[in-house]
C-alpha cells in the first residue's frame, strides 16, 4: 500500500489502513455546499473536501439503490452481479422484502476479501443486496451489522405486509416503526444518531484491538421517507429533505473529529459518496438537487447518475485537491484491495479501477464510464463526450399518473417518454460545455464522428465481452417477506407468512 | 468609514478605501467554481471567495444589462432612474446605439458623488447608459474611461448601421472589428487583456498619486459575441465561453495580487458580481451557467436575476465567509457612499442599503428583492419567499422563432409564453427548499397565507411610494446611431448620418 511510510503515531502499528465508506442514499450531486447547493448548509462535509480530495465527476453505476450498492461491494456492473432484472427490457430493479433472489455465493464482496488481509468488517445502515438468510451480509463477509435489510418504508400492517426489521448482527432487534421510530407526519426520528453512535463505537472498539477496520456506513436519512433527529428538525433553510442533511453532515463530522482524536486519522481512509442521484420525484419536501443536471434517479442523465464524491486521508491526499477523474462507485472496490495491499480476482470480471494514482498523485486514468438501466447499456461517457444508445425518462402511463423523474425539465427526443433506441445514430453531448445534456451534438459534425469513432471501438469491445450474471431481480414472493426474520422468537415478533405465490416482478421503470 | 483603524502600511495615508468593482457580463450564478460550476476552472476567483465573503443570495436589479448597470451606479431601481420603457407593458429595454435616451442629468451617479470624497473614478469597459454626448461617463463624475458606449456586436457595414466606437477618455480611438478585432470565426480577441491592463495601470497610477480610486471593471467577454484570447482559447472544458471566463478569472487574480504587491490590498474594496443572469439563449457555445436556478437573462426567474457575488477586503473582511444577506447590485453604490464615509442623497428614493454590517461584522439585514421587468414589478422575495405577480419567458410568437429563455426547462404556468397576470393570487415559492421555482405553494395553505400577508403590505408600500422616472427607453432613431462619435475627425472614421426618423423602439421581451 502507498504512503505508508507517512503514517506515525499510534497508527504506526497498522499494516494497512482502515477503510470507511460513507455512502448516502439518493444524496444528490448539487446537495453539498462543495458542489453548490444555494444554501450552503453542509460545513463539515465542506471542510472535508477541502482538507482532502473532491471529485466532480463520479459516477454510480446504476441509478437505483440495490444494483449500486451491489456494485459498490463487488466492484461490478451490476449486470454482470445479478443485480438487474430481464423480466421487461431496460428496467431498474432493486430488493424490495417481497423479493426471492439476492447476492450470490459465486459474488466476491468487498469484505470477503478484506478479511485476507486481517480487516474487521462492520456494516452499519441498509444492506439492500436481498434479506432472504443466505443473502445475510454476515453471509458475505461482514463481521458485524448493525441496520436494515430493505428501504424504511412503512408503517405496514404486518398482514399483508410485516415491517422491515433492523437486525443487529445475525439477529433482528426489532421492526422500524414499532421498535425503530419515523414519524412520518413530523419527519422526526433518531435513527441517524443511533447510526452515528455506532460508527463512533466500531471505530473506538477496533483502534482498541489494533485490527485494521472496513467500515461501511450505508445510512439512509435522505431517502424518502426522510428524517432527522429532534434537534435538527426545522434548523434548514431547505426543510425536512435539508434538516437530514445537516443532521448527516454534522455526523460526518463527528466522525472524522473522533478518528482525529484516536490519532488514526492519517491511517483511516475515508471516502464520502451517495447511491444514486437525488430523487426529484419526492422533491420538494423530501428530495435532494443535482445541481445544473439533467432528471434524477432512475434515470441514465447525469442527474441520475454523478454523484457528489469526497476523498479524505490527511498525510497522503493533499489538502483542497478537486479530481476530473472519471469514477465509479466500482472503483471503492478496486480501491479499498488497494490499501489493503491485495489484488483483485483474477477469475471474473472487475469493473472497478484502483484510483489511488489519481487520488494520491493527481494522475487521470482513461476510463469509460457506462450508464446501466436493469439489462440495457443506456448510456456511456468517455472523456467529456456520452453517447446515449438509449433514451427514456418513463412511460407516458407512469407519466401521466404523476410521476415524473425530470420535474421542471424537458429536452426534446432525450428526456423521453418512450424508451427510445438511437444505437445507429446515438445522442451525442459534450458535457463541458453542456453538462445539462440539453444540446445534442450534429450528427454530421466532424466532432460528433471523432468521438463516435472512438466511443463506438469501446462500447463494442465492453458489449462482445459482456457476460450477464443470472438476473436476481426477476421473482417477488409476499411468502419470503420479513415474516420471521432470525430472531423473531426472543421477541415475539415473528409472523406467520401467506402460501408462497411466485412471481415475475413488475418494474415500471 | 468602518474598520479605517485597521488599515496600516502603505495604505494608511488613504483616508478611505479604494473601491473596486469587478462587474462581468452576462455570467451566471452557476459560473464559477465556487458555486458548483462542475469543470471548477476558476481558481482566482474561488481563491477570492475564500480570502473573502461569498454571497449566495445577491441580485441584479433587472434581468438585462444597461437598467442593471443604470441601476448600480445610481443606487436606484431602473424604473426610477429611467432606464425603462412604457412602450409595452413589462419590457426588457436597453442602449442599443440607435436609442434616443440615456442617463438623465438628474440623477446622481456614484462616481459624482465619490469626487466629494476626493476619488478618482475610471469605467474601463462598457458604459451602456447612453451613448449621445450628454450621455458620456465623463459627464457623469467619472474622470476616465477605456472601452465602449454600447454591446460589442458587429461586424457592421457603416452604412445601415456603423461600428461600436471605442472611447479613450473624451474621444473614440477606434472602432470594433476595425481597430479592435474580434474574429467571430475563431472567437479571439485581446480585449480582456487590453482591459487588464487598463486596470493595472490606473491602480500603479493611483497608488503612486495618493488619491483613492473607483475603478469601475465592466467587461464584457462573457457576453455573446464571447471572446477570448489567444492563449486562453481551447483551454477551457466548456468551450469558448469558458475559455472566456478563464480569461477573466486569471485577469481578477492579477489584479488582486497587483493590489497586493502594492501593498494596498487591505485599502482596497474588491466586489466581484454580474449584470444578469447567463444567456441561456446564447449556450452553449456562448452562454454560462445558472447553477440550479430556473431560466436565465430577460427573465424574472432565479437564472435571470440570481448573481455570483464576492465581496474581498483582506484585514476588513473575515476569509472564508458565506453570507446570506439578501444584496443587490445597487447595494453596490450605497456600500461605496459608506466606504468614503458619504451619505446617500436625501432628496430621492435610493433602493441600495449599505451592506457593510453585513459584510463586516456578519449581521443579516432584513429587505426585500424586487424583480422587475421594464415598467412592471414582476415578482418579490422576501426571506426565503418569491412571489410572482406576474410570470413571462417570452411570447409564442418569438418562441416559435426559436428563442428560448428557459431551454430544457419548463414549469406549468410559471414560464409561460403569455404575460399572466397573477397579482391577485400571486405564484409562492419557498427557494430555501425549491430553488429551482417548480414547486408553487398552494393557495390554500397556512404557510402560503402567512407569507403572503406580509409580502403584500411591503408590496404595497412599494407601489404607493413608487415615482417612476421619466423613460429613457422608448425613442430609437437611427440618425443617433455612433456614425461621428467626438474624435472621429482625426482618425478618419466620420460617417455621414441618415435622416432623423425617431420612432418608437421595438422591445419584443
């Protein structure tokens, strides 16, 4: 591992340093202070990127949650995990708690392959890789777990439908909305102090047992429905979606001052990213901004899928650095082996790049970015050029029954209402100078057959060499819901799950 | 003056600061990289944020650019000081160089007053207040100027229309696109740098004459035709545009690094802001950014009227700060007054505040925004709140011609292509949690009834109160086009004028 040299201290003992990935859900690109966001409420974060590295030009590699978190821990598309479904063409799919499949044993994830090197593995927050028990993330590779399998959504009845529980470790210790509190007509709810309380303790408990850590603080505060603890509520000038926030960023905050204060900071490798783009279609109460960006989550324009990324290791990231590097949630992977000093498997497929070079030494690696929806390559970047292959907002039916994904915008023939192919003749932007994917290049620009020449080589080299993973996102069950999750007994809160009644999901979009 | 006893060195002969403002064209709130501008190319001036005062909520005083700069350096909102039309109902006029009218004797411009403080003022740039010879920056109060009376359009053939003169103090030194090349093909011109220049030489000047200087920056690189020159062209991720802005922003940190190396940096009030909103109608080529902000120039939305704003002091003001305060760019004169230890005039309505508690010691002071456009007062803020009282992008009839205020953008009945009237339910917006204006408060709401009570009385006040000025903006006559500015004998650059035929100016906006 690089710098090590630079590492002092009571760290020194360390051979590798910890790894902490603080990773939001349906956080936008233009939420930060960082990157713009108008009312600037974001002052931790914001001296986050100013003692470290901020990238403007990271990217998710699928505009949903459970594929990119997928992604994030395997260091691949999530069309080569499982994470997508083939039961319509171009369909985002996640885990909801009715569905069968999840991560698969043949995956390799993140923390599997930590343990190689001695790392202690806690995930804190949303797993959202599948909660049937062979997808338990202490099934693949984490050491601890403190959070929930699926989205807050709720209150269920728990007849049709149980509330999702919150497990700690093996076990469920009771379901949000019983045990774990969202008001949902005040937005008050504690549990991002419950979350920050528990990193605070992982790392305290892990600089004790000198054993290097991964930490994987997956919170979720931002996604609709939003909260935020008592004493935020009503402090940001952006209502409840900016009171999460600032509840977040002060988190954050206390976070990096408490490895400051163990003396680990120069040894904990810290990178702050989010999931997806903002949801503007929980906007304006409970949805964040992308910024000058085109739609949000769910889909393929930048609005779905840049995401806000801070990079922080003081002693070996130079203070106030700012990265064009093209990256990817996919590179945390490829990373994170990096610092721990293993390599990467040689038997699969990795997406992911070690940025360290372009983190450490400012160095810009070529690299294409590709913009997933469910089974279909929609999108790719290389350079400041993306080509769209395929355009589609949502249907006209999902449109006209309120749900929008481009609120306030509407670009002719790309933000489209019909999932459109233009694979002969893709949109093309240049996202310098149009980083609102507004103004389609001219097809018969010599720009336009330059970088076509170039992207179209790419994108048949990725496509001939694609191989896509058993889709996992193709059955629902209500029978394999969180009836009785492990645990239940001790609590008396397990229940009694309907005949199981396979079937072909349904994704809208 | 405040903060006088700090000043030290060098500066402490001055008796008042120098005041120095940096006043761009055309560019956008969401141009600069301290503002989210997601290539980040402005080191210096994210550089100046950070020594200095960011301002996140600062406006113009009219979506376009010669009632802006009316209104800065008379403190007064264009509907007073004239530069407005009645022609039609709630247009966006300007100086074109066939207008019959300009600045009115009457009012007192800034540099006129600051002479009582013993000052020596410079425009370097363009004037746009008028360009017959009683309109002349000279005969009002300032002592010198470098630049242009109008827009830098052309080329013109000098038969119907000649080319835009440039002025060197009382007399034209050439003319654009003769004497000062702009190549339209290749977007180079060395104005920025001519203007650079200007701007070092009038401050060694200052410096070694002991006076106090204002110094009025008004370039206009940024604004279409956009420019830049040869060692800046290319450069930029985001086209020509952002080669100019590029051009500019190593222009402001050579200016500020003069003042320092001058030792008159802590006797120096740097304020760095814009005329209007990008020209989205001009992008991407040749138009900026708004950031997140709805629509751009000739609108009363956020991208017409919201400005990037730096205010820079060293020594005065705290580095690194963010403020709030709601400001204007007539602010800017009453700032000045307060600087050279003046009061406003008492004989007239002044719209500016002074600032500098706000600056200075961080106090927020509460004042609304009015958004006008020509004759009418289109909307308000107050605290977070805009009401819109009346809502226009522009007619159907230039829409369909293809100009577009708002491109990619569109919210049902808020950018509407027809003047609607809404002043008996105005449109609310809350832009701490809707920047963006998509989301209009309901009528009926608590919130909505709250906010409205109070913005209606000071929307009231605001009317009652109201002594429009005489419009400068109605009568154009070709026959007062720059055929024979002063100056033009000895050069050989007379033109014989046409006819008079004064007829009403056409403003289709």
């Amino acid at each position: 591992p690089l710098g090590l040299c630079w590492v002092l201290g009571p760290a020194a003992a360390f051979a590798v340093p910890n790894i902490l990935l603080l990773f939001m859900d349906d956080m936008g690109w233009g939420d930060l202070g960082a990157f713009g966001e108008p009312s600037k409420e974001t002052p931790n974060l914001d001296q986050m990127a100013s003692e470290g590295m901020l990238f403007l030009d990271f990217y998710t590699a699928n505009p949903l949650c459970s594929p990119s978190r997928a992604a994030l821990l395997t260091g691949r598309l999530p069309v080569r995990n499982g994470f997508y479904t083939t039961n319509a063409h171009a369909r985002n799919a996640y885990a909801p708690q009715d569905i069968v499949g999840g991560i698969s044993d043949s995956e390799l994830l993140l923390p599997e392959l930590l343990k190689k090197a001695g790392y202690v593995n806690k995930i804190i927050g949303k797993w959202h890789l599948g909660h049937r028990p062979q997808f338990h993330p202490l099934k693949h590779g984490f050491d601890e777990w403190f959070g929930s399998p699926n989205c807050h959504f709720g209150p269920f009845d728990n007849r049709a439908q149980p509330n999702i529980p919150v497990y700690r470790d093996w076990e469920m210790i009771g379901r949000y909305y019983e045990d774990f509190k969202i008001d949902l007509k005040t937005g008050e709810a504690n549990l991002t102090q419950i979350y920050l309380q528990e990193a605070l303790d992982f790392i305290s408990n892990q600089q004790a047992s000198q054993q290097p850590f991964f930490l994987y603080w997956a919170i979720d505060a931002t996604h609709a429905p939003v909260y935020a603890s008592k004493q935020f509520l009503g402090t940001s000038q952006r209502g409840l979606y900016g009171d999460a926030v600032r509840e977040i960023d002060d988190s954050v905050g206390k976070i990096l001052k408490h490895l400051e204060k163990l003396g680990i900071s120069e040894n904990t490798f810290v990178f702050f990213t989010s999931d997806n783009g903002a949801a503007l279609i929980s906007a304006p109460q409970e949805g964040g901004s992308n910024g000058p960006f085109l739609c949000g989550k769910q889909t393929t324009f930048e609005g779905g899928m840049r995401e806000p990324a801070i990079a922080w290791w003081p002693g070996h990231i130079p203070a106030g650095g700012v990265s064009h590097q093209l990256g990817s949630v996919m590179d945390l992977f490829s990373i994170s082996l990096s610092l721990a000093g293993l390599q990467p498997p040689s038997d699969r497929q990795i997406d992911g790049i070690d940025l360290l070079p372009a983190i450490l030494q400012g160095k810009l690696i070529d690299r294409p970015i590709f913009y997933y929806r469910g089974n279909e390559m929609m999108a790719v970047r290389v350079g400041p050029y993306k080509a769209h292959y395929w355009t589609w907002s949502n249907s006209w039916e999902e449109y006209k029954k309120g749900i929008n994904f481009c609120p306030g915008q509407n670009v002719s023939g790309v933000t489209t209402h019909t999932l459109e192919e233009h694979t002969n003749l893709p949109l093309l932007f240049h996202l310098g100078r149009d980083p609102g994917e507004k103004y389609p290049l001219s097809f018969a620009s010599d720009e336009y057959q330059r970088a076509m020449a170039q992207i179209s080589a790419l994108v048949q080299q990725h496509k001939v060499t694609m191989v896509p993973g058993v889709p996992q996102l193709n059955v629902c069950d209500s029978a394999v819901m969180n009836w009785s999750p492990p645990g239940c007994e001790k609590l008396g809160k397990c229940l009694k799950p309907p005949k199981s009644d396979p079937k072909k999901c349904i994704w809208p979009h």
